[in-house]
C-alpha cells in the first residue's frame, strides 16, 4: 500500500515540475535498487528561478495530499536541489549539475514509470 500511495506521488510530482516547464522530467522506481527509497523523481531546470518555481510546485502539490519532506538539500542559488519524502526522492538539478551526477545512470536497473507528460 505504501509503495501505490507513493507511486502515485511520484506520478504527481512529476506532473508539478511539468507544470513549470521541467526538463526531461523522469520518474523511476528504485525499489529493487535500493533499500532508502521506492522512488525517484528527476528534473531540469535552466535557471534559479526554474529551480525555485520547480521546488515549489512539487511542495504545493504534496501538502495537499498530507505530504512533508523529511529533509531538504542544496540551496536554491545552487546547481541542485533535493527533497527528501522517504519512501521518495525528488532531485531538481541545474543542466551542468545533472551532466556531472548522472543520477539516472546509478540506478541503471530502474525500472522507468510512466507519469505521461504533456
């Protein structure tokens, strides 16, 4: 159960970052990758203010399911950003900061959610 609200989450978030024109937002599920999270969700942005509207979004929406993040990362002046839900893991980075960390490519096994964008 925990893992379907979460997928759903997931799905929200991802829609969120779309919202505010995102880049190549991706949603993956981790769960046989890793014991921290089920999922992870990606998203590029051009600019500080991407980042910020980004982050924004992403909080507004999983408030209103009841969702707080646990932790946050990174400083929104920064390359990158990440909030920490538990069981999922929103990653909002800089175009050079996702080049640099390659996050989709540490979970290479993951398997990739369909959240249908725009």
């Amino acid at each position: 159960m925990v893992a379907r609200r979460f997928l759903n989450l997931a799905k929200a978030a991802a829609h969120a970052a779309d919202d505010k024109k995102a880049i190549d937002v991706v949603v993956l599920d981790i769960r046989k990758e890793s014991d921290v999270a089920d999922f992870v969700v990606i998203a590029g942005a051009e600019s500080t203010a991407q980042m910020k509207a980004v982050r924004a979004s992403i909080t507004e929406i999983m408030e209103s399911h009841g969702v707080h993040p646990i932790h946050q990362e990174g400083a929104a002046t920064g390359r990158w950003m990440a909030l920490d839900y538990g069981a999922m893991v929103i990653h909002i980075l800089m175009p050079s900061a996702r080049n640099f960390y390659r996050l989709e490519s540490l979970w290479e096994k993951a398997k990739p959610v369909k959240w249908n964008s725009k």
